[in-house]
C-alpha cells in the first residue's frame, strides 16, 4: 500500500498553524496577560518572572524527552497530543489562582510547547525538503509570529469589552483548539521520507557546537523583553499610550520576518544571517529600556518581532543541514539550548526588577548575549560549510 500523499502548501500552513498555538498564543500570550493578573493578583514581579521560567524550564524538559529515542509512534500522533495537551494547559490557567498551579500549568505548556516545536519542524522540514519544497519553510515557522498577532488582537478585543485575565485565557485555548483541528486535517500520516546521513566531520562538528550556544544566547537575549515589553510600557507614563498595540506589532513583525530573512541567509548563508538577525535584536532589546519615547518602544517592537522567529528559523534549519545523523534529536538539542537561556532570563529579570526597580540591567546583559551569539556565527567555524 502506497504512502498517502501530501500537499506541500498545505503541509507547510499545517506547521504554521501548530507553532501559533503551541507557541504564539501557548508560550507569548502570557506577556500581555501579565500585566492584568499583576494587578488583580497582587503578584510582584519576581513571581511573574518564576511562572514564566516555569514556561521555559518545561519548554527545557520537554526539549530533552523530545530527543530520547526511547520514543515510538509518528511524528504526527506526538504533535497532535502535544497541541491538546498545549490547548488544555492554557485554558487550566484561567482556573488557577495561586502560584503553585501557575508554576505546574506553565511548567506543562511548555513542556508541550516544545514537543510541537521539535516534532512539527522535524516533520515539516523533512517532508518539504523530500518534495523539494524547502521554501515553504518559511511560511511554517511564520506560525509563531502569527500566533502572537492573533492573541494580541483576541487579547485587545476582551479587554476593551471588560474581560478580566480569565477571560483570556479562555479565548486562547479555545484558538488553540481552533488550530489544533486544522492541524489535524492539514497534516496527514504519512511515511516519512528517508533522510540520507551526513558525515560528522570536525569542522561541521565545530559549527554545530558552536550554533547551539549562540541559540541558547538568544535564547536569553530574546527572553526578557518578549516576558516584560508589555510590562515596562505599562510601567511608564511617556509609554503607556502604546500598550494596546504595542505585542500586536511584535506579532505584525513576526510574520513575515522568516521570509525576509530566509532571503538574507541565501545570500550570506543561514549563520551569518542568524549573526546579523542576532545584531539587530540586541539594539531592539537595548531600545526597550535606554529609549522612553514611544517611537523607541515601537522600533523595539519591530526589531524584536522582525528577529525573533528569523533567528528561530535559521538556528533550527542550519542545525538541520549540519545534523550528522537523526534530525530530530539534533533540533531537540539545539532547542534544549535555547530552553536553558529562556529559563535563566525572567527569573533574572524578575529579582533585578525588585531590587532596582527596573528592567535595565537585565537587559542589557541580554543584548551583551546577543552580542556574543552574533560573534560565534558571524565568523563561522572552519570548514563548516564542507
């Protein structure tokens, strides 16, 4: 019995509309959130900062369990459970009151998180590159980007009706469960296509090492303005005017950001496109605390969203091209990287916040990171292109 056949395009939105519910809304829709459960629950920031790594040290667990080969079952059954799971962990939120249940939620979402993120981009990337579809990428990892403009737009549209935070955490499992049926339909079973085996030379071996600590640097550099943009203009009387759209630019940014940069990387190459993508990022996050005008709150905005999920997408398709072996425990270590910058930024943040008063220090220690991920792939490691 023949393979069931599968449509590039629709495979490709299929990913897309995974990476929005797993991680646009189930991963970001927590940072304009934030700002509402602060006030109605009391919650200082070094508490927003711990439930928010909680997200990031399941995104890690899950990164490390996604990469065991202990695993049996399709590709597609594991994305599948980990979008319901993903789903239902987000809608729990608007049920909990106390940090404990924030903490066990946000620690299950982004355990799911990660597996969507591992398991859809393994299989997506396999299957595009099998038909020769490679560029379709793109449009997969834009899921992210439009999964935040989506939840800001859903966000903006209950809090100008007077929905409190349950309200929204409600509206998002329930886009979540939208996608996750789309999902479901646009992605069939499938055979998987073979994947021939690259020989792990030192030089690629070098490169490899070297891409997965200049993403678990993003990983931290991104961390902090992505948890508390929406809080640090909340928290400014010049700023505030911006709020209500201040992550829905984020999210416009996103998008198409993975498209743009594709082209850059075929110019340049995927790790010096990560090293300059990771260049523009750090004057982004910089621009969030040096700049108290809302026109520096918005170039921060669009610098963060225009980078976020371009870097996301060049670290996890140059891993790919130098995986020596199974792709998907190459992604999940790339990705565990990642989980372990994410997990140190907001805890950080938090604490500095409540000592100073400000998101200054932290974030700048993020766009120094940053600095550094562009150094360790602007100049690329030798013969690694061999």
């Amino acid at each position: 019995m023949s393979a069931p056949v599968y449509h590039p395009v629709k495979l490709a939105i299929g990913g897309l509309l995974a990476l929005a519910a797993a991680l646009g809304v189930g991963r970001f829709v927590y940072t304009p959130i934030l700002p509402l459960m602060v006030e109605d629950l009391g919650m200082s920031q070094s508490v927003a900062g711990v439930i928010a790594s909680m997200n990031f040290a399941g995104y890690l667990a899950g990164a490390l369990a996604s990469a065991s080969p202990r695993l049996r079952g399709s590709r597609r059954g594991w994305l599948i459970g980990a979008l319901a799971a993903s789903a239902a962990t987000t809608g729990a939120m608007g049920l909990g009151g106390s940090g404990v249940v924030f903490f066990v939620l946000r620690f299950l979402g982004g355990f799911a998180s990660a597996f969507v993120m591992v398991f859809a981009s393994a299989l997506v990337l396999d299957r595009l590159s099998a038909a020769g579809r490679g560029a379709l990428s793109a449009l997969h990892f834009a899921g992210v980007g439009a999964g935040i403009a989506a939840s800001a737009a859903v966000v903006s549209v209950i809090v100008a009706a007077g929905g409190d935070w349950r309200a929204l955490w409600f509206a998002s499992a329930l886009l979540s469960v939208m996608c996750l049926v789309a999902v479901y339909v646009l992605i069939p079973d499938a055979a998987e296509p073979p994947r021939a085996v690259v020989k792990a030379h030192a030089g690629r071996q070098l490169a490899l090492r070297r891409l997965v600590v200049a993403y678990g640097l993003f990983g931290f550099g991104y961390v902090i303005t992505a948890t508390f943009l929406v809080a640090i203009v909340r928290g400014s009387p010049e700023l505030r005017t911006s709020e209500p759209y201040v992550w829905l630019l984020v999210g416009l940014a996103a998008a198409p950001s993975v498209a743009i940069w594709g082209m850059a990387a075929r110019r340049v190459g995927n790790a010096k496109a990560f090293g300059l993508a990771s260049l523009l990022q750090a004057f982004g996050v910089s621009a969030s605390v040096l700049s108290s005008s809302v026109a520096g709150i918005i170039a921060s905005a669009l610098l963060l969203g225009g980078t976020v999920m371009g870097l996301t997408a060049l670290g996890l398709i140059e891993a790919r091209r130098l995986a020596p072996g199974d792709v998907r425990r190459t992604l999940a270590i790339v990705t565990a990287s990642f989980g372990v910058g994410q997990i140190v930024g907001p805890a950080v943040a938090g604490v500095l916040f409540d000592l100073t008063g400000s998101f200054l220090v932290p974030s700048l220690w993020a766009a120094a990171a940053l600095l550094v991920a562009a150094m360790l792939t602007i100049v690329p490691a030798r013969d690694a292109r061999a």
